[in-house]
C-alpha cells in the first residue's frame, strides 16, 4: 500500500502533524523506534515538570508556617514521586495512541530511514525488515543530548536528563554542567529535595537566551535555595573518585576549580538527531545534522519535509507542534509559512520564568527607540496573598507607536501568563490595547497590565516617578 504521508518520530511534531493529516483525510503511516511522545513526553517536558511540582508542593509544605498552617517534620518518598511521573507519562502517551488509533493513523514501532532517492513520485522507507511507500514524507526525528569531548567524560560513571528522571534515589551532591533551562530546572528540583548543587555554566550568566535582568532575578533565587552558580567558567575534565566525580574547572581568572560530587549531570545542550535517516542517499540537505528547510518545513527534495527539533531554530515541543501543522497544511494544498515571532520560551524553577518577543538587549541592538516597563510582584496583591513577590513582569515596547516588542515575567503562573504576551506580539498590539484591557483582580495578570503602564509612567501601585 502507498500511502499519502509517512511520518519519522512520534513525538510532538509527529503525531500533531499526523493527527492533522489524518483529519484532512490523507491516509498516514507513523514509524516511531521508541515510545510515542519522544522525548519531550518521556525523558523531557512533562516528567520534568512533574517531578517539579512534587518538589514545589513539598517546599510549600515545609513553609508552611509562612501561610500560619501548622505542618511538622514534612518528608517526602522519592521512589513514589517517580511512581506518579511514570503514571502521568503513561497516561499522555496512552492518549496519544488512542487518537491515532481513533483517525486510522497506522502505527508502527520500528527505526525508519529514507531508501535513496523518490521515483516517479514515491519515497521509500525502511522500517525493521519492511518496506514502505508514501507520496509525502515528513521527518521529525527530534534530538539527542550532546556529550561533549571532554577529557575523562567517557571514563566517567555520569547523568543525562534521562539517567536524573530515572533515579530513585537522591545523590548527597551534584554538579551541573550547564546553566540553561534544562540544568536550572533540575538544579531548583535538586536543591528543593535537599541535594547539594553546583551549576557550571561557560556563558557569563544562567538562561542566556532570557533577558539579563529577569535571569538575575531567577539567580538570586536558585542561590538562596542554595544552589552555588559558576559563571563564566569552563570545564576541563573529570576525574573519577572514591564515591563520586571530580570536575575540573578554569574559571574566569583562569584559575583552576576542583568540584567533588556524587553524581555530574550533563546538560549544554541537544543536538538533531537524524544520523540513522540515510539523507545523504536521499539528497535531502543537511549541515552537521540538521535538516535545512524553508518556512513551509520543505527540505530541499520535493515532498519531503523536516519539522521539530531536527530542523527548527528553536527546539521546543509547542513549536515542534506547530511546524507539524504548518507541514500537514502544505501536503493537503494549503500555502502556511511557520513564523516564529509569537514563540514563548518557559522555565519552571521556582519563581517560574516566562517571555516572548525580545529582550531589552536585543531591542537596542536594532536600532530603534525603545521604552521599558517594570512592575516588582511585591505591589501585586494575589503574589502577597500566595506569598511569592519574588519576581517581575517587565514589558519592551516602541517608543514611537507604542507596538510591544517583548514580554517577560519571573513568577509565580509565568508560562500560564505568557500567553497574554504572545497575543499581544501576534496581534501588534500597542501599550494603550493592554492598559484598555481590564484585568481580573486579584490575579498575578493585573503585573502585566501596570507594567505596561509604566511604560506611560502612571503605574497604579509603584510610586511615582521622579
């Protein structure tokens, strides 16, 4: 049978785009080697986040006192923490199934890759001992995590995210190499439930793609959870030790570090994962792995297309998700082109993290006028009322219309409350469409609103300015 989509990785680009396709009719064949999801799913987005909320709601529980309720001696079992993330796991993934199942995607658990080139209009794909034929191919193979070359790594007992999800028990301390959202998130995960962390990060400050002033923010808090935060430090090697690992770092001064631990966890980054895919037989062009693509996710063979983290600027599953239908769109005849402006980037440490758009940096980099907003969460009544003011909404705007250029909220709810932001982008809305929109109180949202009101200099509950 030849059937009109075949679709490689069933992770969120490639079950959102299969559910699409399948919607519009086109008969659709979906090869995933592992468990649908991919890794966001599985190894990523949700248990990540998962076990965070454990970790909050137990550091809350410990605070009690804070919200005068009386809580002793509060503890928590880690291996039923895992239990219930491997059940909320479970449970997503089964739904993605049944959906496939329920649009007549057919499934099928095995590698696939590209038999060379399509002829007369069909593409090849092997899976297992099979051989498979579609009229359309999309590729969304994900991404792997990058395992540097450094000395001692490979003779070295160490973490990936995968190995830190999976552990049921709590090492005494742990080194971090890496400072972006992946290594901050497991850091404020750690460092809740009592693990002695150290983050080492070779940029000149945590989360570098955040706006400097909200990651400073984020800083301060992960150090007063105890969390110790080397910047601008590079490591060297790894020695294996009694009981643990030394990590070898030179820091800004160019002087050298030694950090002993239990555990190291490896989190610079990820890198597509298309090595087994046969592109190169196929014609379909790539550069160190990455598939090149326009912006309706065609590669550089026709009916051929690459979405998520093997192709996309900006590995994340939302975005992922909707280079999927961006995809399925263009098979079924439609003309979409991906645009990334509206995307929003989330952290979920504790204060949550959030923003969309550009940051003050990048905005004074064009060129252009440009006016600030700030609103501190100490003035927002629903942050007092939950006792989490550590934090910020800060808006960039156009000085000369008054367009908003950029969102970002360290907070409490901040990836629930982004969503605002990126409406806002979406639409071009101005300063005056926010402040005329009348928000709900008490809500942690009302930050946005007088931070953007600040950028008129009449917030309602800041000072005034000199």
């Amino acid at each position: 049978m030849k059937y009109d989509v075949a679709i490689i990785g069933g992770g969120p680009a490639g079950y959102t785009a299969a559910e699409r396709a399948a919607q519009g009719g086109l008969s659709t064949i979906l090869f995933e080697k592992n468990a649908l999801g991919g890794v966001c799913l599985n190894e990523g987005c949700v248990p990540t986040k998962t076990l965070l909320y454990s970790a909050k709601t137990y550091d809350n529980i410990k605070h009690a006192s804070k919200y005068a309720v009386k809580a002793e001696n509060p503890s928590f079992d880690l291996p039923k923490i895992i239990a219930r993330k491997n059940k909320v796991v479970k449970k997503l993934t089964a739904g993605i199934r049944m959906k496939m199942t329920e649009h007549g995607v057919v499934m099928v658990t095995a590698e696939a890759c590209i038999q060379g080139r399509a002829t007369d209009g069909t593409i090849t794909i092997a899976a297992g001992e099979e051989l498979y034929e579609a009229a359309n191919l999309l590729i969304c193979t994900g991404s792997e995590t990058v395992i540097p070359p450094i000395p001692g790594l490979a003779e070295t007992e160490y973490w990936t995210s995968r190995e830190a999800l999976q552990s049921k028990e709590l090492p005494a301390s742990l080194v971090i190499i890496g400072g972006g959202v992946i290594g901050m998130e497991f850091a404020c995960l750690y460092a809740t439930l009592g693990v002695d962390v150290t983050v080492v990060e070779m940029m000149p400050a945590i989360l570098p793609p955040a706006d400097e002033e909200m990651g400073a923010i984020v800083r301060k808090r992960m150090e007063a959870l105890g969390v110790k935060i080397h910047t601008s430090c590079k490591v060297t090697g790894f020695d294996s030790v009694s009981g643990g690992v030394m990590t070898h770092v030179l820091d800004p001064q160019g002087r050298e570090l030694q950090f002993s631990s239990d555990k190291v966890l490896l989190s610079i980054g990820r890198r597509a994962d298309t090595a087994a895919l046969n592109l190169d037989a196929a014609g379909v062009k790539a550069e160190r792995g990455r598939i090149a693509v326009n912006k309706k996710m065609e590669t550089s063979v026709r009916n051929i297309y690459a979405i998520g983290d093997c192709c996309s600027p900006i590995m994340l599953a939302h975005v992922a998700s909707a280079e999927g239908e961006v995809a399925a769109e263009n098979i079924m005849g439609a003309s979409c082109d991906m645009d990334y402006k509206t995307v929003p980037s989330c952290v979920y440490t504790l204060p949550e993290m959030a923003w969309v758009g550009m940051t003050e940096k990048a905005a004074v980099e064009t060129g252009r006028k440009i006016k600030v907003g700030r609103f501190p969460l100490i003035g927002n009544g629903k942050s007092l009322i939950m006792n989490e003011t550590d934090g910020m909404v800060k808006i960039i705007a156009d000085e000369k219309y008054g367009e908003i250029l950029g969102v970002h909220i360290v907070g409490p709810h901040a990836t629930d409350l982004i969503v605002e932001g990126a409406l806002a982008l979406r639409l071009e809305a101005t300063a005056d469409e926010i402040i005329s929109t009348v928000h709900a109180h008490p809500t942690v949202g009302e930050a946005l609103a007088e931070a953007t009101l600040d950028l008129q200099g009449r917030a309602i509950h800041l000072p005034p300015q000199a």
